[in-house]
C-alpha cells in the first residue's frame, strides 16, 4: 500500500475524484470516528488508496493534534496526519458513493475495535510547527 507521507500527499490522492454521493451502505455516516463491526466495512466495494502510517515507525505517537474545543470523535477534528489516530490510518474508497474514509484499528488491553471516519479534504490541516526538543 502507497505511503502518504504528509497532508500534501493526502490531498494529491484525493484529487480528481468525484464528489462524494448519498450512500446507504451499512457504514452510515461516520463524520466522526465510529466503532465498525468487520461485516459492516463492504470489502467488496472498498480499494485501499494508501496508508498514514509511516513504515519506518514501529510505534507511531499517541500526541493527538484537537484544535477549537474538538475531541477525537469530533465531526470537525482536524485530520493532521502526524497525529494519533491519523498516523495509523489506511485510506479508502468505497465505489458505491465515492466517500473516501480512514481506518485503523484501536487496541486497548483486550480489545481490539476496529474504526472508520469519513475523510473530510477541508479539514487536513497541516502538522503545526515542531519546537526545538519538542
């Protein structure tokens, strides 16, 4: 699967699609991050675009990037790709409605849930700047 190493390469991948269209699909709405049961996801009509997640970091950082009050599930949480839960994310299609969502699965202990968002372009935002030793 295709690294997307920044929101430059996120946004480069999304171009050129076609505008997203209603769908009835078992995944819902997923403005914000949702628990998905594996028989929701539709295997058969999603193609996986690419991944978040950097190949040459074994565990990818849980700092998360929430910005104007917004919380992790939050419908309008920036997606800044350097951050949890982004930096774990696959990106796909699904051909039914031409949403493009991220995935990644949550570990917590004993569970394991997988999670779905729908990847809204308006809110990639660019990683903030780094401060020294931060």
């Amino acid at each position: 699967m295709k690294y997307l190493a920044n929101a430059t390469e996120l946004r480069q991948a999304l171009a050129d699609t076609p505008p997203p269209r209603a769908c009835n699909c078992a995944l819902g709405t997923c403005a914000g991050w949702e628990s998905l049961a594996e028989y929701r996801w539709g295997k058969s009509h999603m193609s996986a675009i690419g991944t978040l997640r950097d190949p040459a970091i074994d565990e990818p950082s849980l700092e998360e990037h929430l910005t104007q009050g917004t919380r992790y599930d939050s419908a309008n949480a920036p997606i800044a790709t350097d951050f949890f839960p982004y930096n774990r994310c696959e990106v796909w299609h699904c051909q039914r409605c031409d949403r493009h969502l991220l995935r990644y699965t949550e570990f917590g202990g004993y569970n394991v849930d997988p999670r779905v968002r729908q990847l809204e372009p308006s809110l990639i935002v660019e990683p903030p700047e780094q401060t020294p030793g931060g």
